[in-house]
C-alpha cells in the first residue's frame, strides 16, 4: 500500500518527480505509524482540544475545500528566475467549500518549490502531493506568482491554506469506496468519517457537498 510522505525532501532534491516516489507499507498497523511519525515532522503537535480547536480554524480559513486527485504537474521560475513554484492539475471529485466560485471538473494548485534545469528549491517540510492519490485539500486563493496559462474548467487558481501538510488529507487506498486517512494530525476510519469531521469541525454551517459526476 503506497503512503503520502509529509517530508519529501530527499526525492525532491534527487529529482522533482520523485516527490510522488512512495515506499511500500503492507500493513495499516505499518502505515498509521509511519504516518503518524511524519506528522511530528510536518504538523503541529496538539493536545485532543487544541487539536479540535486548531482544525476548525483550518475548516473556517479555507476559501475552498474539495476532494480530488492531482494528474499532472509542472514546475516554473518566477519572474526573475530566482525561485520556482510547482502547478498541480487536480481533478475534482467533490466540492465542501467554495461551490459557488468553484465547479467540478479540474483547478490548479501552486506550491513553492521545485527543479528546473540546474535549480532546485527544496523547502523542508513542504507539502507534497501524490500523483493520482485521492486527496483533501483544504485552499485559499493563489497568491503565489503564476506565470503559466490556466487551462482548467476554474478561473479560480488555489494555494494551499498553509505551506505544511496541516491542509490536506490523504487516503490510504486511493481506489477503495470508503477508504481510511490521515491528516489534521487524526488518523480516520474511513471516507464518511472525515466527510463528517469537516462538517462538524469548524463555526460555519457549510453547504451541502457538491459530488461530481452526479
């Protein structure tokens, strides 16, 4: 079973597409663990109230929240060629938040870091996202530099809320209907769980969920 490093550092400096390279953990006893063990890396260590706490504000902060997995990336230099920044292409599967300035079909996301030619921007503890990996994310409006063309269904281009794996959620088994995930620093025990925990877990009274291709 493939997992989601929260500190890709090494694959990213080795080589940017190895940033979706992941090891292979065949127990979920293995893999909670593993998981949990990156988290004290990338997220913010909290008692079960601060926790509750902090997550809400995540939920009330983001501009979007929507389900969906990351197809395609490409990496770019800023204006001056002094930086470089990485566009996700992630098809939506489902919408939490922000349904009426985002639509279903795909959006891009930007995230600091990445190599082109002789330039790599490595940030310790970044996020990173998997190829094709079901996915929580958890955005704001970009406000990062774009430089390329959006050729997405949504004029609306995302940054993550924050820069660490504070504002994702990943899924253990991509391909399974109601599969378990971590993120927020819980481990949940399946899909419906955490569809449930940002329904609950903020002071806004969110929207029914738009699912796509229904």
């Amino acid at each position: 079973m493939d997992i989601v490093p929260y500190n890709f550092r090494a694959d990213f400096q080795r080589n940017q597409p190895k940033q979706y390279a992941m090891k292979k953990i065949k127990s979920l006893a293995t893999l909670c663990a593993v998981l949990i063990a990156f988290s004290s890396f990338g997220q913010i260590m909290l008692n079960p109230t601060d926790r509750a706490i902090h997550n809400g504000k995540v939920v009330d902060r983001a501009a979007y929240i929507f389900e969906g997995e990351v197809f395609e990336y490409k990496c770019y230099y800023n204006a001056d060629s002094t930086f470089v920044y990485t566009e996700h292409t992630v098809q939506i599967s489902q919408i939490f938040k922000g349904q009426d300035q985002l639509s279903c079909g795909q959006v891009n996301i930007i995230t600091q870091g990445g190599e082109i030619d002789d330039l790599i921007v490595d940030l310790s503890h970044n996020i990173g996202f998997r190829l094709n990996f079901k996915t929580i994310f958890f955005c704001i409006k970009n406000r990062f530099p774009y430089l390329l063309n959006n050729s997405t269904d949504n004029v609306i281009v995302c940054q993550p809320l924050y820069s660490t794996p504070e504002c994702i959620v990943n899924f253990y088994d991509p391909k399974g209907s109601n599969p378990p995930a971590y993120g927020l620093g819980i481990v949940f025990n399946s899909h419906q769980n955490v569809c449930d925990y940002i329904d609950t877990i903020g002071t806004e009274n969110l929207p029914e969920p738009i699912v796509c291709g229904e």
